[in-house]
C-alpha cells in the first residue's frame, strides 16, 4: 500500500514537473534580443512620451508573416493593445502599431512570429482642454485684447504650414488676389502641363 502511494506521487510529481518544463520552454531563450535595449532598461524617455493613463507603453511589432486572425488572437491573449481605425488593426505590411506593459514583453516576444518589438513615440495626443491650461491659454484670452476691447482668441485666423518644397510658379499659387499671369506652353499643345509649362512673371 505504501509503494502504491510513493507510486502515486512519483508519478503526480513527474508530470508536475514536465508540465513546468513544458511552460519554461514556450518563451524561447532569446526572447530579450528581439526587444529594444530601451524597453528592458526603461529609460526615462519611456514615461516622458507614453501618454496612456494605464501606464501602457506605445511600441511597434515586426511580425515574421502577415497579420492573421490567428495572430491577433494570440498578440491580444499576451497583452498587445493595437492601435485600431474602424475596428481594424493599423498595420504598414508586417509592422504592428500598439501598446504593451512592459510586464508583458517576454509573452509577445515569446510568439515565435513575432521578430521585434521596438519602443515608439506615441501617436496619441493630449486632448485640447487640458494643452489649453498647461500652456496658459486661458490666462492669454484673459490679458490680450483687440483694441475693441474682445480676447483675442485666434479665432477667423487661419494658419498653413508647408514643410515642404513647392514649385513657386505652378498656378494654384496665382489667384485673382495675387495678381493676373500667363503661363508659358512649353510644349505647344494648348494645355497646362505641371512640370512642363510655367507661369510669366
């Protein structure tokens, strides 16, 4: 009776064990290299740019494949929030945009399709009202006004910012206001070609 029961949990104590060893190898052992060196030492510009109240840091996962249904299952079951537009998860080919607490790491870099898991600067921004008071707008609103004596809020004011480099000649840039100038067919065939013809100044 005794052998039976030393049996009994011999045998209770082996499967205990392969089924730790079992768990102990579904993270394979180079899960840390495929994460980035910012996000296993939490540098302080982690929290500088991570906007989430629930302490989430914003990442981007390179997937070995495409995105599957499979995939977003396991991702989401290991912790991976995805930044979504309609329901759909963002994507540019294999490259995920999301969140993950810096808890969850080992999990997803542990999907054996799961290449790299990079820091990113957050995409979401703070709302409106709360810029408003930590830049002082309202304090601005309250000290400045026009010379009628109305806070001089911005408003009918309209700005563009162009970063880029324009073709100052193309003909959106000539309007009634702006004066009136003939463009030049370059090429002679009755038609303005961006590119090709020009504007007479």
């Amino acid at each position: 009776m005794k052998a039976a029961k030393n049996l009994i949990f011999m045998l209770i104590l082996a499967i205990a064990m392969s089924g730790a060893s079992v768990q102990a190898a579904t993270t394979p052992a180079g899960w840390k290299s495929k994460i980035d060196a910012r996000l296993l030492i939490q540098t302080p510009e982690i929290k500088k740019y991570s906007t989430n109240k629930n302490g989430a840091t914003p990442v981007s996962i390179k997937l070995a494949s495409e995105l599957n249904s499979s995939a977003m299952k396991e991702l989401s079951g290991a912790g991976f929030k995805p930044l979504t537009s309609g329901g759909k998860w963002l994507a540019v080919g294999r490259i995920l945009s999301g969140s993950v607490q810096l808890t969850d790491l080992e999990k997803i870099a542990g999907l054996k399709y799961v290449e790299r898991i990079e820091f990113a600067i957050s995409r979401m921004v703070r709302p409106m009202d709360q810029a408003r008071v930590s830049n002082g707008i309202d304090q601005a609103y309250e000290n400045y006004v026009d010379e009628n004596g109305k806070a001089i809020t911005g408003e009918g004011v309209t700005i563009c910012i162009d970063d880029s480099r324009i073709d100052i000649f193309h003909p959106a840039f000539f309007r009634p206001d702006g004066g009136d100038f003939n463009w030049l067919d370059s090429n002679s065939n009755n038609s303005f070609d961006a590119g090709i013809d020009s504007v007479d100044l």
